[in-house]
C-alpha cells in the first residue's frame, strides 16, 4: 500500500479506503481509477491474515452436507456459494459422509481455519457438538434438518407434510397399498416421513402392514437398496412405492 501510495501521490489511508471500497462517495472517482490501476500494475495482492487480524474477520463460511457428490447436497452447496459471493464471502466445503467422527473433525478443521460461521447438516448424534458450538457462541445454521430438543437456527422443509401429500396423491389415484422404503436413523427429518406416511394412509382409512415398509442403511449401499425395492414390487398387494430421492438415485 505504501508503494501504490507513494508512485500516486496520496495517503496509505487513501489507498486503503479505495482497496477496501470504503467512502466511495467521498473519494475523486479519477483517483480511485489510479489507485486500482496502480494496484494492479504493482500486482498488489491484500495480506488476508492481517486483514483477518485487524476486522476479526476471514469473510469465510464452512459448509458440512453428507456427501458433496450428491445431486442434492451439491446443488445446495453452489446456492450458498453464490449468495456468500454476494456479501463477499467464500465457502469452504467438507463431506461428513454421515460419520459423527468425520463431522467432528470437520467442524473443528474449520473453527481453527477461523471461519465466520458454519452451515451445517449434521448426521445422527451430533447434538453434544452442537450444544458446544452453542456454549462457544460460534455462529452455525442448521440445513435440511433439525434435532427437536435442540434450540438451533434451522432452515429446512417439513417432511411429515411432504410426505403426508405425497402419499395422499397415490391414494387419490386409487394407490392405496402404498410401499416405504426410508432409512434406518433417529434423524427426526427422516422418521418425519414415516409419520406423515403413516398418518396419510390412516387418515384414508388405510390399514398399514408393517410387510410395507423396508429401512436400509443410510450408507445408501445399493445391494441394500436393491433388496428392498424388490421385496416391495414382489409383495401381492402393494400398487405403489414412496421412497428417498437418494435411494432412487441408487438405484438407477
């Protein structure tokens, strides 16, 4: 800066305003054009340690999903990659693989990089970690899920009302005997669907036969997958199947 300062003729300070888009309107638009233009002939590239030191802030975000190959965790990830652009944010990225232990050290990776906050979809059993995270007063969102006896900022969708209409269109269609096919977990999102599943055909007057509902891994293991899409087609009476847009996405 002092350089870019000294071959312009004006104040660190100045420079520094200009580099950092502060005051905008009070500064000469001709000299803030000279003094990018001389940042970028002297190649000037800002120290974002020190940065960081002086603001108390990276202007980084950590985002943990299950797996960031999935069609759903990466679409997400880009979403939030574009609006943190917005504000001048990067995001970071880390795969949990739905591991508490991987989780864990993710997290904590990204607390020692000193990232600004954290977006987290969090596998099972992740509550002792979040309340830490809490203790700390470091700044996390949950996505997609949410723990019930967890006072959290949470953003995600209700999956007992999505399931509950999803299978009330089959029963309107006259698919009454409808199939599940949903994780074996204590995540409350998940078993939200069996919920409104059950409570959907219920409320049709629809008795449900335990035979119709199969739980895999949520490792998504596809010879798991495989045998429980085929005990649900080869069972007499079920005319339809409700089941994860992931477990779909093993199967093809």
């Amino acid at each position: 800066m002092k350089d870019i300062a000294r071959e312009v003729g004006v104040s660190v300070a100045l420079v520094s305003y200009v580099l950092n888009n502060r005051f905008e309107n009070r500064i000469n638009k001709d000299v803030a054009e000279k003094i990018r233009n001389t940042a970028q002939k002297l190649q000037y590239r800002p120290n974002q340690i020190a940065k960081s030191l002086k603001t108390n802030k990276t202007f980084t975000i950590g985002l943990i999903v299950a797996d960031i190959s999935n069609p759903f965790s990466s679409s997400l990830a880009r979403i939030i990659e574009d609006e943190g652009a917005k504000y001048g944010y990067t995001v970071i990225f880390g795969s949990s693989d739905e591991d508490l232990a991987k989780f864990e050290a993710l997290t904590n990776a990204f607390i020692n990089r000193q990232v600004d906050g954290l977006i987290l979809l969090p596998p099972s059993g992740s509550e002792a970690l979040l309340l830490r995270l809490k203790a700390m007063r470091f700044p996390f969102v949950i996505a997609d899920r949410y723990f019930p006896k967890l006072e959290a900022h949470c953003v995600n969708v209700d999956n007992l009302k999505a399931a509950y209409d999803a299978v009330s269109l089959f029963v309107e269609h006259g698919k009454k005997a409808v199939g599940l096919i949903n994780y074996k977990t204590d995540l409350a999102h998940l078993n939200d669907r069996t919920k409104g599943y059950t409570q959907a055909l219920k409320d049709a007057g629809v008795s449900v036969n335990k035979n119709w509902i199969r739980k895999v891994d949520i490792s998504n293991d596809p010879p798991e997958i495989e045998k429980a899409v085929a005990a649900l087609l080869s069972a007499p009476s079920v005319n339809a199947i409700f089941l994860h847009r992931i477990v779909l996405r093993c199967m093809l």
